[in-house]
C-alpha cells in the first residue's frame, strides 16, 4: 500500500483497473509532465497528442461499439484521474471529445452519423467540439439565442456561442440550437461558409487548452445534419452529466499531483536546519490535504461504480462535481504555500493546478448551480429564479 493511500483504495480497484492506471501514468509521465510547462507557459495544445491519445484508447473509451473502446465508466475515471495529473487541459481534450461531442452523436445521432464519425473520432483523426454556452446563456442554456430555421429541407443556423473548446482545431461541431420544434443538436462540418471559431486568448488558465468563441452566419444545413435523437434539453444535459462524471475523478488527479509535489518539497526543503515535513504546522497542512483527496477518490470510485451498474443520478453527479472541485482547488492552493515563493514558477504544479481548477470548477455546472440542484433535492423547492 503507498504510504499516501492510508484507506488502501486500490484495493477496491481490480487488476485490469490497475492495469489500466499504470498505463495512463506512465503516458503523462513521459509525454506530458516533461512538456506541460512549456505548453501551458507558451499556452500551447499539441494537436499530435490527439492521435497518440487515440492510440491509447482514451478517446470515447466509456463507448460501445463504432470503433470506441467500450471501457467502464471506473476504468474512464480512472483515465481522467491520471490526465488531469498532468494538467487539466489535456483531460479536457479527452473530456470535450469523448464525453460530450463523441457522446452526443453515439446517444442522439443516426446510425449513418455514427458510423461516418465516432470511428474516426476514437482514432484522435477527427476532432469534435460540443457548442451550447453562449455569451449571456451559461448557467441557464433554455436562454440560448442561436437559432435554427427551417428552410425547404434543410435549415438555416444562425447566431454565436463562447467557451467552446477545441472548436478552432476540430473538423466537426455538435451546435445546439432553438428551432420551432425546441432544441435540437446539429452536425455541423466547422469548414461551412459562415463558420467562424477564434481562440479566447489570453488566459490565465487552462493555457495549455483551447476554447473559441464561434459564430454562425446563414450557414446552410441538410435536415440530415440534426441529431434525430435529440429533442429539447434533454439532449445536451445528457452530455453534460458525462463530462461532469469525468471532472469528478480528474479533479482529484490535479489534487493528488499538487499534494505530492508539495510533499516531496518539503521533504528536502531545509528551514532551520530541519527539513520542512519536521514541522507541525506542515504535517497539519499535508494531512488535511490527504484525508480530502482519499475521501474525494473514495466518492469517485462510488460514484464509478453506480454509474457502471446504471442506479446513478444525476444528483449524484452534482454531490461529486462540487464536493472534488472545491476540495481539490483548496488542495492545490495550500500545497502552493509549503512550496513558498518557489511555488508560483512552472516549476512546481500546485499553482498551475489550482488557476486550471478556476476553469473545472466553472464548467459544466458552477458551485452554485450544483448547490441549487442539491438544495432542490433536500428541500423539494427550486430556488434557480
């Protein structure tokens, strides 16, 4: 048993879990960790990692069928987990691709969809972006301004959406619209004329990701470009409860990362002629962070195994998304105080996790729009207006 794994919780996991947790670990360590400085400093996404996380089976892996992995949804957790040790903005690759835009087509989408897209997608050789936030529609997507209009036998999408990620690299979109008949998904090939995806830049986190402000001007769509299978905001949301099943595990990677950086530091780090981890005040810092990371990954790996066997509820979902988010940037900030003036440089993690953990703990449902949720479920009286 690792010495930071007091409650032995690999011991709930099983061999091919495990299996899989090295294989991903050993990916971040010698592909990311050595690279991710300079990426995130030069706010860089290495495009090339798409295929090689293809390669690995990353890409759609809680999937069935159509060239995707098939994985369970512990052992897709367990992934995240791993990536966002690394740095959260290649575990949002990951999530973007697999959990919502891969999702979408492979809940909503034709069989001539599915079988034209997540094929190539699993692979890292397509790349798919999710739009459905727009400039004054986060929190509340039945807002949306973006349209789409029936024209003949086709539609007509007009209007503009922020936040996207991937949008200025991807080769196809998943775009939420209104229409007459609700919200509905669309296919939408980013090389349409009308199509504009700009990177928002710059930022002070998730550098090493891209999101993209979009706009759509009269672009022109065949009827067979709607997901058939979507109707209303069922569509989305249920896309959205995919990737914030994934935060809840790669939240706690971010968390472990900074933990262990700190740890280590302050192993060596002399002050007084006694190493750092000699003091009390220290020892506190370190095992208050521990005991939040082993009960965030013990609520993860619950929350996996619910999910695996089909009793979880998207309540659920929002107990992990704001309980492992909020603890994890509390982690990240106090392990960047162990590392003192040292910790704000690319150096160390701590603070590259924790500005990545404004970002996670943003998207995909804010802390208050996950307390509301569970205020609702507690109380019974929706309190969002």
């Amino acid at each position: 048993m690792a010495t930071s794994d007091v409650l032995n919780l690999d011991g709930l996991l099983s061999a091919q879990e495990l299996e899989l947790r090295e294989n991903v670990r050993g990916f971040v360590r010698d592909r990311i960790k050595p690279n991710i400085k300079a990426w995130y400093e030069d706010a860089h996404f290495p495009v090339e990692i798409a295929r090689e996380m293809g390669e690995l089976g990353l890409l759609g892996m809680h999937l069935q069928g159509y060239g995707c992995p098939g994985r369970s949804a512990v052992e897709y957790g367990i992934a995240a987990m791993e990536l966002e040790a690394g740095d959260s903005g290649l575990r949002t690759f990951v999530s973007v691709q697999g959990s919502l835009a891969m999702s979408a087509i492979h809940k909503w989408g034709s069989e001539e969809q599915k079988n034209t897209y997540l094929p190539g997608m699993a692979k890292g050789e397509i790349i798919g972006c999710f739009g459905l936030t727009e400039p004054t529609a986060g929190s509340d997507p039945s807002s949306m301004q973006t349209t789409a209009v029936r024209d003949g036998d086709g539609w007509v999408l007009n209007g503009v959406k922020r936040w996207i990620g991937l949008a200025s690299i991807a080769q196809i979109a998943v775009i939420w619209a209104a229409t007459d008949e609700g919200v509905r998904g669309f296919l939408v090939p980013t090389d349409s004329p009308g199509f504009t995806a700009v990177p928002i830049e710059p930022k002070l986190s998730m550098r090493a990701s891209i999101q993209c402000d979009l706009t759509f001007e009269d672009i022109r769509l065949p009827d067979t470009a709607r997901l058939p299978g979507a109707k209303g905001l069922r569509g989305p949301f249920s896309c959205l409860n995919e990737a914030r099943y994934g935060i809840i595990w790669g939240s706690m990677g971010a968390a472990r990362d900074s933990y262990e950086d700190a740890l280590k530091y302050s192993l060596q780090r002399m002050q007084f002629d006694k190493p750092l981890a000699a003091y009390q005040l220290t020892q506190e810092k370190l095992v208050n962070m521990l005991l939040e990371i082993q009960k965030g990954t013990l609520l993860a790996i619950h929350t996996g195994r619910m999910k695996d066997a089909g009793t979880l509820q998207p309540v659920q979902i929002s107990v992990g998304k704001l309980n492992n988010c909020r603890e994890a940037i509390s982690i990240c900030r106090e392990a960047r105080t162990i590392l003192g003036g040292n910790g704000i440089t690319l150096d160390y993690s701590p603070l590259r996790h924790a500005n990545n953990l404004e970002s996670v703990r943003t998207y995909e449902g804010t802390d208050e729009v996950h307390t509301l949720i569970l205020g609702q479920h507690i109380t019974g009286a929706p309190a969002f207006r």
